[in-house]
C-alpha cells in the first residue's frame, strides 16, 4: 500500500519512527513520501523497568539516526509511539500497565540526546493516524479507528488529526458499558466492553463454556464450521461490539469505522456478522462504511512517522498526495 517508492521531494531526508509496545519495538527510518529506507525490530525488555526500556528507546533512535546519517541521508525529526495514557502537548508517557511508564518526559529526553525536533504519540491513536490517511480510511475525513487485541482501544481522527482528549485519554472505547453485571474487566469494573469481546475475553469465555482453552481465532474459525459453543461465543462477541460501535458512531458520525488489532485477523467471519449487527443497531444515524484495517502491525511504526514529519513541518502532503 502505502510505502511504494515514487517522488523525490527532499529524497535525502528520513525520519526516524517508533513503535513501543509491551513486548517489542518496531522501528524505522522513513522518507516524507512514506518509503521505508529501513526497519528494524527490537525486544521492549519491560521486566527490567521503565529506566531501562527508556535508555533502549534512546538508544534505538540514536542508533537510527546514525544508520541514516550513513546512508548518507539526513536524520529530521523523530516520532515514538507509546501505549497507555499519552499526554501528547507536553511530549510525557503519564502511565502505562505493560511498560511501567509513570510521567516520563519521553520527548524532551529524546530532544537532549538526539537535537531532532521530536513527537510523543499514543499506539493506538499513531495507528488510527496512519490507517485514516494512510490505510483503509484513507479518502475518508472522520474515521474511527478500533484496534481488538488483549484490550480494545480507538482512535477518533478527524481531517487527518487524532484527538487526544483533555487528559491523554480520549478513544478507550474498550472501557464502554455494554454488559451490566457481565465479566470484571481489567479497570475494575464489570461489563467493559473490553471484558466482554477482545481477543482475551473471547477465549476467556469459550474456555469457560467448552472447559478447553482456545484462542479467538480458534474460535472464529470453529463458530465457523458450525460449532454450537464456539458460534455462541462468537455471536455474543459480535453482538457486544456492535454494541460498542454503535456508542461510537452515536458519539462521533463518522464516514468510516476501521477495525484492527489481532482479533480483526478473523476477516469476513468478524466483518460480515459485525456490519449486519451494526446495521440492525441504526435508526437515525448515518450507517459508516466498516472495514478491516491494512496496514497491520507496521500501522502504529507509521503513523509515528506520520507525527515525526509533522513535527519536522510541512511535509505531510508529500506522503498522502499520491
Ligand atoms: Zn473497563
């Protein structure tokens, strides 16, 4: 899709992207029209503490930033990717369950190792950026972006921008009520969408049902081939999300709702039943165009690019006119 190699335009400059997530680090150098020069992965390491999976992202980047300079091309800004509460004005990582963060001032340490204008972003609203100009969403002005995998999250993105929210937090889809009294989600409170259909959750409940563990995609694939345990699952996830979507689309009417993350991987057996629920769910609102994401894990790597050649300024048009 969108890291074809076309224009020219300041072809010697690269920006430098990353994507920390609880396990891994995807990382890589990207030229304004969007080619990958290079990409490159690492462990987050996050049992060895926040300090240490700090001193790698500084590492990493420096490492990057060196590997472009060799390339011979010039390193101008840097974007990283955080999960959990992200207070994207004041470039601080406030608080993350899977890599420990607590207020780290994640931009301004990369600024004084790197003196590379430098952007902080959420994971989810970085992948949200980069499939609604990028990805499936592309073309389309208000997109919603939810991302099902251990949890649920979104990312609301409007003419190319993603809001942030008051505080850090907007677009925790997963933490809508859809179940009173359902399961206890990770938040503390019962009946989370999250508790009820991510990936989790999904193998959560047919294992408790069918006393055998499975993963959701052994569970897609086995409602499927006609399974009444599995089938159960899967209609009462389906129908819970579409549930969670249609919240989302009384909140925010947009043209097209992209749904990622590892449970998304399912495709049509998510897709089809999904889109009929949500229709079912309509009355006045305007039905949104609902389609699996495609830029897979490496959306979250991009969409970093993406708030890196922001902050470089003036560049984003180079790497959406095509
Ligand atoms: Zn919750």
């Amino acid at each position: 899709m969108s890291l074809r190699t076309t224009g020219h335009r300041r072809s010697g400059d690269v920006v430098v992207a990353l994507d920390v997530g609880g396990t891994g680090m995807k990382c890589a150098l990207v030229r304004p029209d969007g080619g990958v020069v290079h990409a490159e992965r690492h462990p987050t390491g996050a049992a060895r503490g926040p300090e240490a999976v700090v001193d790698t992202i500084l590492e990493v980047a420096e490492g990057l930033a060196g590997k472009a300079r060799s390339y011979g091309r010039a390193p101008v800004a840097v974007g990283i990717a955080v999960p959990g509460v992200v207070d994207e004005a004041r470039g601080v990582a406030v608080w993350s369950a899977n890599v420990g963060f607590r207020d780290v001032p994640l931009r301004d340490l990369v600024v004084a190792r790197l003196g590379l204008p430098t952007a902080l972003g959420h994971d989810v609203r970085a992948g949200g950026l980069a499939e609604a100009r990028l990805g499936a969403g592309r073309g389309a002005r208000h997109v919603l972006f939810v991302a099902i995998g251990t949890g649920i999250a979104a990312a609301h993105v409007v003419d190319g921008s993603a809001s942030v929210g008051a505080h850090g937090a907007a677009g925790e889809i997963g933490h809508i009520l859809v179940r009173p009294g359902g399961p206890r989600c990770g938040c503390g409170r019962p009946g989370c969408l999250e508790a009820v259909a991510s990936a989790a959750a999904v193998g959560r409940r047919y294992a408790e049902l069918a006393g055998a563990p499975a993963t959701a995609a052994e569970v897609a694939e086995r409602a499927a081939a006609g399974e009444p345990l599995a089938a159960q699952v899967w209609q009462e996830t389906v129908e819970a999300l579409a549930d969670g979507l249609a919240s989302g689309q009384a909140l925010f009417d947009v043209d097209t709702i992209v749904v990622g993350g590892g449970l998304a991987q399912a495709g049509a057996l998510l897709l089809d039943p999904l889109r009929a629920a949500l229709h079912e769910r309509m009355t006045f609102h305007r039905e949104p165009r609902l389609v699996a994401a495609a830029l897979g894990d490496e959306a979250g790597c991009l969409g970093a690019a993406l708030l890196a050649l922001d902050a470089a300024g003036g560049v984003r048009s180079s790497m959406e006119e095509r």
